[in-house]
C-alpha cells in the first residue's frame, strides 16, 4: 500500500514537470554541461542524464527526498516516460501546437525575467561592495566583552552566606556547587556557558561583571531565581565573524537592495497601471509597493546565539 502511494506521488511529480518545467530548475538545467554529466539511461537513442535525475529529485517533496534510494526503480521509470511522451509529443507534431507555443512562451518569460533580474544583481554585487559591507559591520558591531563563569544558586541568603563563608576556608567552588546548588548547572560544577552584558537578569549581570578574574561574591546576589554566588573565571573580547563566515550572508542582504533597486529603476517612468480592485466607477490605479514583490531574492535575519542552559541566572 505504501509502494503504491510513493509510485502515486512520483507519477504525480514526473507529469507535473512534463508539463512545466519551473524557471529556477531551468536555470539550473540550462547552465549545466550535458558532457560532463552520467549518462544513466537511453530512451530509443536519445540519452538521459545524471543532471536530469538529480532535477527530478529535487522536484520530490521533502518526505520522499529522503526514501531515494528505495524510490530509484520508480524514478527512472518515471524519468523514462516522460522521455517517450516527449518523443511522441514531437513524432506527433505538438512542438508546432498552439497550446504548447503558448505554455512554452509563459516559462520563457518567467526564466527571462528572473535571468535578467540575476544578472543585474550580479551586475551591482561586487566583491568590493561586499568587502565595504564586511567593514561596516565590524564598525557597527564591535567586540564585546564576554564572561566565563560559575555560581551556585541557593535557596536563602544564610545558606548563600554559609557557602561564602566556606570558599573563605579554601573550599572548592566546583564541588561546592554539585554538591549545594539547586540550579541545573549545579551537575557541572556551576560552570556556565559564556555570556555577554544584557544576558543574564540584570542583578547578577551587573554583579559578574564588576568582579575581578579568580574572584567570588563577597556578599551573595539575589534575583528572582534566588541567591548566587559568582565565580569569575575569565573576561575576553569576543573574536569578530571573519569575511568568509559572513560573505553568503552579506551577499544575500546587497542582493535584496540590490533587486529592489532594479524594480525602482524600471518603474521610473513606466506606464503602470492596477486594475485589480479597483470600483466600477474606476479611480486612478496606484503602483504596487515594490518592497512587496516576491520575486525579491529571500534574506534570513540572523540573530546571536544567546540562550542560556541554567534557568537560574538566565535573564528570559
């Protein structure tokens, strides 16, 4: 039953991109060099290729991309019939067809917009504008100073000020801390993950960092979670992102500012005009927002990681 579905799906898959073939695949299929790639079938002397294989995969829904290996007979039965019906197709005359013409002439327009697009971003991405975009960056996000450290979180200030007194008489903080915290790092000695001003609730923030390396609270610090007692194991500047780390993040970013900038010179003096929604009695069509348009390349925020393990001294 479960065969029988995969094969639904794949048949499915195979007919939808007979009949259409996406513009972002095309781009990829047409730069690629039939040459280089494995031939892995051929259908009455015309040759399939590795390269079409791996098209048809990756038009597979998630789910079954990672049942490939047992969907391969089905998939090259697929690729082979869609080869056939492409022959027939031609045998037939239909390359001639009305319908055909039409539907090839929507797919030409998609892939020469979007090629267009590309290659005008292209045109304005350079790797010197990267290089300005790498620096302002660094100017705008200078090193901070980040902390390494241990507590022990306990319920009462007595209890805080019992271990204090303990550390006085050369207790050790680590077993201290497995042995009396109640917080989860506890188990670890105390030991916490490094963390930066503004991370922790602000009580024991502020108390972390106005000590100095190799010392512990004098006094314990209280927060909501309850009572510390800090260890200050080390204070460093954290290390800037190198360029090669950032450069497919800052390349996506020029990309959006630079495709927005391809729509608004385009629009500039361009007969625009939207119907869509518009009353009867018809009022002046505005331009669509160009900052809305979907075809804009996809840029993903990035934000730091800083969560933190130990529920006690964490400031969410």
């Amino acid at each position: 039953m479960l065969k029988n579905s995969f094969a639904t799906v794949v048949l499915a898959t195979g007919m939808t991109v007979a009949m259409a073939l996406p513009p972002v695949l095309a781009q990829e299929t047409a730069s690629s060099e039939p040459e280089a790639s494995e031939v892995i079938a051929r259908v009455n002397g015309d040759e399939l290729y590795e390269i079409d294989l791996i098209a048809f995969i990756q038009r597979l829904p998630p789910q079954l991309q990672s049942q490939v290996q047992m969907l391969m007979p089905q998939i090259l039965d697929q690729l082979v019939n869609n080869k056939l019906t492409t022959q027939a197709g031609r045998a037939a005359g239909l390359a001639e067809d009305e319908e055909v013409k039409d539907q090839v002439a929507k797919i030409e327009d998609l892939i020469v917009g979007q090629v267009f697009l590309q290659r005008s971003i292209d045109d304005r991405v350079t790797d010197e504008k990267i290089e300005v975009a790498y620096q302002d960056f660094l100017k705008e996000n200078p090193p901070q100073r980040e902390l390494q450290a241990r507590h022990i979180l306990l319920a009462t200030e007595e209890e805080a000020k019992a271990v204090i007194a303990e550390l006085d008489g050369g207790a050790d903080f680590a077993a201290l801390a497995k042995e009396r915290s109640t917080g989860p790092s506890g188990a670890k000695g105390g030991e916490l993950p490094p963390f930066q001003a503004g991370q922790m609730v602000p009580e024991f923030s502020d108390a972390a960092f106005a000590m100095e390396i190799g010392s512990y609270s004098a006094v314990p610090v209280k927060t909501q979670f309850g009572f510390h007692v800090i260890l200050l194991e080390d204070s460093r500047l954290t290390e800037p992102p190198v360029k090669a780390d950032m450069e497919e993040q800052l390349r996506d970013q020029l990309s959006q500012t630079a495709a927005q900038e391809v729509y608004a010179a385009l629009r500039d003096g361009a007969e625009i005009e939207v119907l869509l929604g518009q009353s009867e009695a018809g009022s002046a069509g505005g331009e669509a927002d160009p900052a809305s348009n979907e075809m804009a390349p996809a840029m993903q925020d990035q934000t730091p990681d800083g969560g933190e393990v130990d529920s006690a001294p964490a400031s969410n």
